[in-house]
C-alpha cells in the first residue's frame, strides 16, 4: 500500500519535472526566437509565421480541454474559431484594434467566471488594462528595441509577444482547470461515464462545460486571428481547420498541455512550412548535386503533386510509431501500461485454464 | 408521446406539408426533383452504408471511406479505358464491358481497404480511440494525393456508356441512367441485408459489433471478421463510384471528401451503427439535398442538410432507426 503511494509520488514529480523542462524551453525559444530571426532573415516574416502558429497552439490548448481532458470528440472545433474572427471583424471594423480586443476577451473571460469559481488565479489577465501593461520598459527606445512602440496596426513582433503572453495565460488556466474539481469530473467522465455519474458527476453539465469552455479558447484564438490577418473568410474556417487541430491534439498527447503544444507546433510547421517548401528544397539540392534543370524542374514538380501524399503518409507513419502521441501524459500512458498488463495476464491464465 | 418525439414529429409534419404544397402547385417539377433525389440518395446510401458498417464494428469514422468510392470511380475509367467502349451508343461491347469492369472494380477497391485495414488500422487496435482516426485521415490525405497524381487536380471523363433511352411522361424526364442507379443500388443493399442476416460470416459480424470480446470468446475469429466488414464497406463504395461515374460522367479528387460527409451524415442520421438506417438516411439525405437544391437554392443545400442532421440529433439522438448497439 505505502509503496503505491510513494510510486504516485515519485511519478508526480517526474512528470513535473518533464513538463518544467519543455516549458523552460519553449519560453527560451519563444524569447529568442524573433530577435535570432529578424537577426538573421533582417525581415519579420518569420514572426509572423510564429505568431500563426501560436494562434494553432492556442486552439490545441482548448480543443485538449474538449478531446484530452473529457475524452469527448468535436469535429466542428472551427466554427468557433470562424464565430469569433468575424465577431471580432465585426465588432472592431472601425475601432482601434486594441479597443476590440477589449470587447471580445473580457466577454470571454466573463463567461469563465461565471463557469468556474475555481480559476480566479488568471486574474492577471485583465483585458481592458492590457494595453497599458504591455507598454512596459521594453518599449520606446530602450535597450530592447526589438519591440518599439506596440503598435497594433503593422507589427508583427506586437501580435507574437501578445500571442506568447495569451498562450501562457492560456495554459496556466488550463493546468488549474484541470486540477480543479471540474478537471477530476472531466477525467472521471473520459476513463468511465457510467461510474462517474454514479458517483454524483452531472455529465451533461460537466460535458457541456468542457465544449463550452473549449469552444471559448477557439473563440478566442479566432477574435485573435482576426485582428492579426485583418482579413476574414469563410475559407479559412473549413472543416480542414478542425481536423488539422484535432491532429494537433492526439498526435502531441491527448491531455498533456505540453505535448499538445510541441504537437502544435510540429504540425503547424510540417503542413504550413515544410510540405509546401518541399519542391523548392528539391529543386536546390537537385542543382547542388549538379542535375540538369530538366531533372531538376520535373524533379521538384513531382515533389509538387507528393505533396498529399507525403502529408498522410507523415500522419499514418507517426500515429503507428507513437499512437500515444509524441509526449503523452504521463498519468494517462501508466493506466494504459496497467491496463495493458492486466489484460496480458488475464490471457495467460486463461491459456492455463484451457 | 414525450416531448423530444413531438417535437420530431412535429418537424417532419411540416417538412411534409411544405413539400406536399409544392407537389400540387407543381406536380411535374416535383416528380422531376424526387426522381433525381433518389438517385442522388442512391449512391448516397451506398457509401453510407461503408461507414456505419465500420463504425459499427471498430467505432471509428472511417474518413479514408470517401475516397475509397472516389478512387472506384477513377479505377473504373481506367479499367474501361482497355475496352474499344463507344461513347456515342450502346454496343455489345459496352456491355460486356460494364458488365466485366463494375465487378472488378468492387473487388479491388474491397481488397484495397483491406489493405488499408491491415496496415493502418489493426495495429492500432487497442491504442487510444483517437489514433485509428488520426490514420483514417492520414489514409484519407494519402488516397487523394494518389488521385491528384495519377490524373492532376482537374477533374476526369468518365466513359459514358450507359444507353441513353429517355422518356417522357405527362412532362416528367426520366433516362435508362436513372431506373439503373435505383436498381443497381437496391439489388447491392438487398444483397447486403441477405448476407447480413443469412450468412456465418454476417452473423459474425453482427456479434463482433454487439461485444466483441464475447464474440471472440466464441470461436469468432475478430480480425477475420474486421477485415471482412472493410471489404464489403468497399464492394459497395466501389460500386458507388462506379455508379458515380455512369452518371455524372466526371469525378475529381476531392469527391470524396465532400460527398463523404455527406454520405457519413446519412449514417448518422440513420442511426450509426444501424445497416437499413444507412440505407434510409442515405436516400433521405438524398432527397432533402434535391429538393432544397431546386426549392431553396443550392448554395443553402449544406446549412439545410446539416441543419436537419442536428435537428434530427436533438429530437431522436439516436438517429431515425436507433442504435443497433444498446447502450452500456
């Protein structure tokens, strides 16, 4: 008995070691990561790719809160990621973009509140000030120029380190919803519905505040895209989108916050970046080697037309090779060897048996 | 009567005396959309049928599905490619031809989802739930991206070798394409209803999808069983393509995707899991996008579809003919 807890104990601190080792690095990369690329590309086009891919990372984050956390399925994560970018183009076509944001997000977080008593902890989030707040020391001309002025109408570096600060926010409300008594009736709905209720668990409230609260992240994160593309359509918002952030969420690790956010992050840089640049990684090495440029162009053009192919293939390959995700919860991965186990033994002795 | 149900009821009622007003108004133009509704709904039923004989068995939404019948579609043009096909009319060649290729396609898309199965499903079988989906979509991408090789992004010419006698009666325009849809589809499901009910291998299948456990527990071999019901789910997406392909004359690589889901919500509204369900919702979904199409205008025809699949949820959450599987 007293070796079971202290094994729970001992694995709690390794799994909170793991996760202060992958936070500690994201925050470096996350802080490095524009000065090194304005550095080296002298253009913020990078930043802005980061900062489409932080928009991901946050509809991970909350997608996880719905597929991780509740082990519920919702194939139609992007109509709220669609609700709130247009609700945002609508509501802040005129005003200052700061101002909009002011609009949406306090409605947001209002309707957290209302929901969960538990989470005041994120207080420091609050919206209307946060134009204030982010005028810090780092802007105007001082020795972190990087940052100048904060200003919303043309920065990209602007929209990455308020990405940056809204994915954190983000996952400290995550990782406390998910300690909270809500995060256990969620976790006791996903491994058991049945028990749960029998155990006094609502399941329909709890399910629906798990669609609902998940729901607000992609509202969020759309209200965000909005005001940093400043251009919305329909086209944005396919049924592709759910699925590519449902692939996010299993193939980082249902219900581990940072798995999720690497699985964002890969992702985000396998479909945006790596496949559509594959032709012309392609066609440079073919003229490295020294092909002709017929090779060379029929070569990359068949790149071209893999694309797909290449893309499914990479999804196949690694669910096969990690069906547990890339960094599983750690909680999550011992009850599957558990279960695993036991069910091995029960073969065995049923072979005896027989 | 509880208040879900009259709320069902009272949903199809007015469904009902919408269509039926416009049956009288226009009696000819209505029988025109039922009749291209049930076609539509034909092939509809075909593919669903493939996707809630999966889901049934294995709980996975099977997106790599829509492609399948799409792929059918692009094989059968290819395998028809190799007979001196006339286009113009209908000759004994064409005959033998459709006859020779539309089984042959059945048969190798079946064996390809089997293949499919093999490779990206059964390995995962005792994974979280969530990473056969996962696959299902890499498969789904995969699939397309062979598509989009063999033939590029434009769509394709499908053979049109069907007899093009039509008639009209009292106004009414219906061809030998369409009678060939409805009967060619009925025959397959009838087909399918037998071997389901009268078959080892159906009753198999029917036990694998009630507890699969239990069912291996008696004797049945689970992955035999598994890779069985991929076949036959393919036998008939095949033969939606194939059927696709006669009658619109053209298919793209995306197909799948678009009529996938929209074939899924047929099982969905059906009720998952439940064959006749599949059927039925298939040939409803059919019509309803018909009739929305010429009534409504076809650029509402998804937010009418859907917007019916969810009104059909919250009334009847099991779908029109309920879950074949009961409730833990």
């Amino acid at each position: 008995m007293s070796t079971s807890v202290f094994t729970r104990l001992h694995l709690r601190d390794r799994i909170r070691d793991r996760d202060t080792a992958v936070y500690s690095i994201l925050l470096i990369l996350a802080l490095v990561f524009p000065m090194a690329s304005i550095y080296a590309t002298d253009g913020t086009a990078l930043v802005s790719q980061a900062t489409r891919a932080g928009t991901f990372v946050l509809l991970a984050i909350g997608l996880n809160v719905v597929v991780g956390f509740a082990g519920l399925l919702d194939l139609g994560y992007a109509a709220f990621y669609a609700i709130g970018a247009y609700s945002y183009a609508l509501f802040a076509s005129t005003q200052l973009v700061t101002l909009g944001f002011g609009e949406i997000v306090p409605q947001l977080f209002y309707n957290f509140d209302q929901w969960t008593g538990g989470i005041n902890a994120v207080g420091g989030i609050d919206q209307p000030t946060l134009p204030a707040w982010i005028q810090g020391p780092w802007s105007g001309d001082g020795p972190f120029q990087v940052v100048r002025n904060f200003n919303f109408g043309g920065d990209p570096v602007a929209f990455y380190v308020l990405i940056c600060i809204l994915i954190a926010a983000a996952i400290i409300l995550v990782n406390n919803l998910y300690r909270s008594r809500l995060g256990r009736a969620w976790m006791a709905i996903r491994e058991d519905e049945v028990a749960a209720a029998a155990m006094g668990i609502n399941t329909v409230t709890t399910k629906l505040l798990a669609f609902g609260i998940g729901a607000s992240f992609s509202g969020f994160a759309g209200a965000f895209y909005g005001a940093n593309v400043s251009l919305v359509s329909p086209d944005s918002f396919l049924f592709i989108v759910s699925i590519t952030v449902l692939v996010m969420v299993v193939l980082g690790g249902m219900g581990n916050i940072s798995g999720v956010i690497i699985g964002a992050l890969v992702l985000y840089y396998v479909v945006y970046y790596l496949i559509p640049g594959l032709p012309e990684n392609v066609r440079s090495l073919a003229n490295s080697i020294g092909l002709s440029s017929e090779t060379t162009r029929s070569l990359a053009d068949a790149t071209q037309h893999l694309n797909y192919i290449i893309y499914g293939g990479i999804l196949v390959a690694m669910m096969l090779l990690r069906p547990q995700g890339l960094l599983p919860s750690r909680v999550r991965e011992q009850e599957l060897k558990h279960a695993a186990v036991q069910e091995e033994e029960a073969a065995v002795e049923m072979e005896h048996a027989t | 009567m509880s208040l879900p149900d009259f709320g069902f009821y009272v949903l199809c009622a007015t469904a009902i005396v919408l269509l039926a007003a416009q049956a009288v108004i226009h009696p000819g133009e209505f029988v025109q959309v039922f009749i291209f509704g049930l076609t539509q709904g034909s092939i509809y039923a075909l593919v669903a049928l493939g996707y809630t004989m999966v889901y049934g068995i294995i709980e996975l939404i099977n997106f790599a599905h829509g492609d399948v019948f799409t792929l059918g579609a692009y094989v059968g043009s290819a395998i028809l490619g190799f007979f001196a096909i006339s286009e113009g009319g209908f000759t004994t060649v064409n005959l033998i031809a459709l006859l020779l290729v539309f089984p042959a396609v059945m048969l190798v898309m079946g064996g390809i989802n089997v293949a499919i199965e093999r490779v990206a499903y059964r390995p995962l079988r005792n994974a979280p739930r969530l990473a056969p989906l996962i696959t299902a979509i890499g498969m789904s991408f995969f699939l397309e991206g062979v598509m989009f090789l063999w033939h590029g992004p434009a769509t394709v010419h499908f053979p049109d070798i069907l007899p093009k006698a039509a008639t009209t009666v009292a106004g009414v325009f219906f061809g030998f394409k369409d009678v060939f849809v409805v009967v060619v589809a009925a025959i397959l499901v009838a087909l399918l209803a037998i071997f389901i009910n009268r078959t080892k291998l159906g009753k198999a299948m029917r036990a694998t999808a009630q507890d699969r456990d239990a069912a291996q527990l008696m004797g049945i071999d689970i992955n035999r069983t598994i890779a069985a019901t991929f076949f036959i789910g393919a036998l008939l997406a095949g033969a939606g393509g194939m059927i696709w392909g006669l009658y619109y004359n053209t298919v793209y690589y995306q197909l799948g995707f678009r009529s996938g889901l929209i074939a899924f919500t047929a099982a969905v509204f059906g009720g998952i899991g439940n064959i006749p369900g599949a059927a039925l919702g298939g040939l409803i979904i059919g019509l309803i996008a018909a009739f929305s199409d010429s009534y409504i205008g076809s650029k509402w025809t998804q937010v009418v579809v859907f917007g019916i699949l969810i009104g059909v949820l919250v009334f009847r959450p099991t779908g029109l003919l309920g879950m074949r599987v009961p409730e833990k």
